[in-house]
C-alpha cells in the first residue's frame, strides 16, 4: 500500500511542531503530492477546539463572522477503513484551514509514520 495517496490519514507518533510547541500523536492527511519537487501538502487534525454546541457537525463550516473555517468528523462516525476495519476518530476532530495546510519535504514527514 502506497501511504503517500491523496485521501490516506496517517497517524505520526509524537509529532514535533515548526514552532517547538509539545509533541504529541498528531492524524495526517495526504491531499496532494508533487513527484517533481518531492513535496506533500499535509493538513493537521485537532480535537483540541471548543465549538459552540449549535455549531457541531460533521462537514465544512465557513462563517467568516464568527471565525468559523474547519471542516469537523464527528466522533465514532465512519470515515474510512484500516485493515479492513472501520475507521472513527475517538472525539470530535477538526481541520482547522487558517494557518494550517503546509507543503514541505518528505523526509521530514516520515520519520516516524505509522498507518
């Protein structure tokens, strides 16, 4: 199985942070990959926000006036398979999209990746 596909989620054991914050497991997105420049433009996931209860729902949230720019997977919700297994993130997760999609080498971002 080819990891680096555009859709796969990954999970990175003790992700270290560009800006030095605490590692800690961390869920990748493969959304695009450039064979010619060797680079992988990743999203981070976080259940680490707080949403107003009447703004929950699994989706693309756009509310520029209040903020508002992720899309959420609602927990235990199917999302995917691994190893013929269904696939749910434990907690509400967030893609946050202001300052959060990067491109950068792939060597740096595999280092320690699991499936």
């Amino acid at each position: 199985m080819d990891i680096l596909k555009p859709g796969n989620i990954l999970r990175i054991p003790d992700y270290e942070f560009e800006n030095g914050g605490e590692s800690r497991d961390k869920y990748l997105i493969v959304i695009d990959l450039s064979a010619e420049k060797s680079l992988l433009l990743r999203v981070l996931t976080t259940s680490r926000i707080h949403v107003p209860e009447d703004k929950i729902m699994h989706g693309c949230r756009n509310e520029p006036e209040n903020g508002l720019h992720y899309f959420m997977f609602e927990k235990e919700r199917c999302i995917g398979t691994l190893a013929e297994s269904d696939f749910r993130f434990p907690k509400h997760t967030f893609i946050l999209f202001r300052n959060n999609i990067k491109t950068f080498q792939y060597s740096r971002s595999l280092r320690s990746t699991s499936v």
